[in-house]
C-alpha cells in the first residue's frame, strides 16, 4: 500500500510538472510581451497614418504646400480648403443627409433580400436551391451591360431623378449572398432548426428566432460591405440625377466640386488677366482634394467599431463544435 501511495504521488507529481511546463510555454515573458506590443502598435500606426497625413495636409495653407511641400507639421495652417468646399452652403448638408439616408435604407434592403436568398438556398429541403444557387452565380459571370441597364432604370422603372436610383441598383449582390449561403450552411447546426419545427416553428419562425441570432457575425460582415458600398458610390448619381439637385449625394458632390476646381484651373482665358491669377493662385487646390478625403471618409469611419465585435465573434463561433 505504501508503495502503491508513493506512485500515485509521483504520477500526481509529474502530472502537476507538466501541466506547469505547458503553462510557462503558453505565457510570454515580459520582454517578449512588450516587443509583441510595440509590432502591433507600428502595424496599427502604419493603418492610421496616411489617413493622419491626409487630415494634416487638408489644413496647411496652399501657398506654403507649393513651397515646402507635404510636411507632417506644416509652416503655415489654414482653414482655406474647408471655407472652399462649405461656401457651398445648405447643399453640403443636404448631400450628407441624403447619403445617410441612402446608406441607411439600402443596407437594410439589401440584408433584407440578401439574408432571405442566402437562407432559403443554404437548406436541402428547398428543392430550387440548385436553380436559384445558378442564376446569382451566373450574374456574377455575365451581366445585361450598361446600356440595358440605363434603359431599364429609367424607361421601364422611371428611377431617373428619384432618390431609389441611388438604392434599388445595388440592393442585391450575387457575391454577398453565395457568401452569407457558405456562413449558413457551415455555422447554422441542422439539429437547431429541426429541433425549432419539431416544436411547431415555421421557417420565419425559425429564420427570426434561431439562425438570425446565430448569424449577427456574417450578417454584419455582409452589412458593412453594402454599407460601404452605398456610402462611397458616385456612379449612379452621375448617371440618374440629372435635374434635381436636391438629392445628389455626398460623393457626388465632392466630385462636381473637384471638376470645377479643375475647369477653372485649366482654363486659360481666365489665366491670362493679373486678378485672375491671383485668384488662381488662391485657390485651394491640392488641399480641398485631402479636405474632401477626410469629409468623404470621417463619418463611415464610425461604422467599425459597431461592427468590430461582430468580427469577433465570427472568429470565435467556428471554435464550439457540436
């Protein structure tokens, strides 16, 4: 008994040995602890510095940008290239406010038909997953063209000058729902959803109950893209709104503004007269394109902490198995 006591202890002893060992390999010593941080902290300052760069630059003077060139403390500051783009008075606010809007009500448009054709060709039991998994693929490969497109929207749907022009062209992407399909099938256990039928659930029962809460992380990620997509498009103002100023969005503002700056710069007839000049001269050219660079982009900038713990737990949720 006592030998067998001793044994029990050594194997009680080695056990607790190891169990140190793989603890000790599993924490970092403190040097290696703060060189792990300070590569982290370099890569994060190289993300954010061109944005810090861009927001520097949008508030140093014009005249001293041309003579010393980018600096990141400037010579001179000056508030020049955002008085330009603001003299454009109520429009500016009425295009942040448009693109809001946009924004807004496209992406949830767009998760609406997206979650809703992802689910439905993620389940076996559809019998037309097949037929309807082939048409989003197959628009993903050819398309009607701009053309068809162009006619389409406003011949046959009369979107031109209407704020759903800027909504409806974008509502669905065939790529987000083959994607949001593959984070349907792969993270949404079959068990769950039967277990939700067999107690009398139907499918938006079950779509709204049990695999929407499942599914916050791939619905986000899919969000943020359509966000991001209708907050940095231009294209489709340009070619919709024509006659009504009143629902032009943010970029495609900043743009008619940035062509104008370019019109007048480039004309010669104005160049020619000494006032003129001047006037050119004060002109916040390079600065106002970094000033509209930070105006395009500050707002969205927003958008990613509400969905960064979304992101975490999507790398986290394929870690429980079943």
């Amino acid at each position: 008994m006592l030998n067998q006591s001793t044994a029990v202890d050594r194997q009680s002893s080695k056990g607790r040995a190891t169990h140190k060992k793989q603890r000790d390999l599993n924490q970092m010593s403190p040097l290696w602890n703060t060189l792990s941080h300070l590569i982290a902290g370099g890569f994060a300052l190289i993300c954010v510095f061109p944005f810090l760069f861009v927001l520097i630059i949008s508030f140093t003077d014009e005249m001293s940008l041309a003579e010393n060139g980018y600096r990141l403390i400037p010579n001179k500051w000056s508030y020049s290239a955002y008085e330009f783009i603001f003299k454009s008075g109520d429009q500016l606010l009425r295009s942040y406010a448009v693109t809001i809007f946009v924004t807004v009500v496209g992406t949830l448009i767009s998760l609406a038909i997206i979650a809703f054709y992802a689910y439905a060709i993620s389940r076996p039991t559809f019998r037309y997953r097949g037929f309807f998994s082939f048409i989003a693929f197959f628009t993903m490969l050819f398309n009607g063209g701009l053309v068809p497109t162009y006619i389409v929207t406003t011949q046959v749907l009369h979107l031109k000058d209407s704020i759903w022009a800027l909504i409806l062209p974008m509502c669905v992407n065939a790529f987000y729902i083959l994607v949001l399909r593959t984070f349907f099938q792969t993270m949404i256990p079959d068990g769950i959803i039967e277990s939700g039928k067999i107690d009398g659930a139907g499918e938006f029962r079950v779509f709204f109950s049990i695999v929407l809460p499942i599914s916050l992380p791939g619905i986000a990620t899919v969000g943020l893209f359509c966000t991001l997509a209708y907050w940095n498009d231009w294209f489709n103002a340009l070619l919709y709104i024509d006659g009504n100023p009143n629902i032009v969005p943010l970029q495609a503002m900043l743009m008619r503004i940035e062509n104008n700056l370019k019109f007048i710069t480039s004309n010669s007839a104005l160049a020619n007269s000494g006032q003129s000049l001047e006037l050119l001269r004060s002109l916040p050219q390079e600065t106002s394109r970094m000033a509209m660079v930070v105006l395009a982009t500050g707002p969205i900038v927003l958008a990613y902490p509400f969905f960064q713990r979304y992101f975490v737990q999507g790398l986290t949720i394929g870690a429980v198995k079943e």
